[in-house]
C-alpha cells in the first residue's frame, strides 16, 4: 500500500497530464478547483480516471467537499 504522499505524487501527476499543466504548478494543499480551473463535470473526469487508476471506488458522499489533492489522497488511502 501506498503512503500519502506516493498517492499525492501520483495523483498530481495525472491531473496535471490530463489537464495539461506542468505537474509542479499544483501543490498539495491546492484546491483543484480554482488551480486546474476546471468545473464539476471535469472533476469527474479526474476522479474517474483515479479510480481506474487505483483501481477503486469512490462514493459520492465521500467526495462531497473534497478540493484539494491531499484530502483526495485520504479518501483514496482509505479505500486502498
């Protein structure tokens, strides 16, 4: 199992090919909203892409005010 750090990393990593960013223009603690300037449905995207990536699922309910990649990382930990 990954630590939350490694899965921070990677998650940085893919929202940033994805969204075509360099992976160093997003932070941890950045809410992925306002730094990747995408809107809910492409939040989805992102996270669907996570859990293919994880291979897990993610429960809306649990992603409810979720904006920054640190707690993404959390949620995803928690369901690794």
């Amino acid at each position: 199992m990954a630590d939350t750090q490694q899965i921070i990393d990677e998650i940085q990593k893919l929202a940033a090919e994805h969204f075509k960013v360099a992976p160093d223009h997003v932070a941890p603690d950045d809410d992925f909203f306002q730094k990747l300037g995408i809107d809910s449905l492409q939040a989805l995207e992102l996270l669907t892409r996570l859990e293919n990536h994880f291979n897990i699922e993610l429960p809306d309910y649990e992603m409810q005010g979720v904006v920054d990649f640190r707690t993404l990382a959390d949620r995803i930990s928690q369901r690794m």
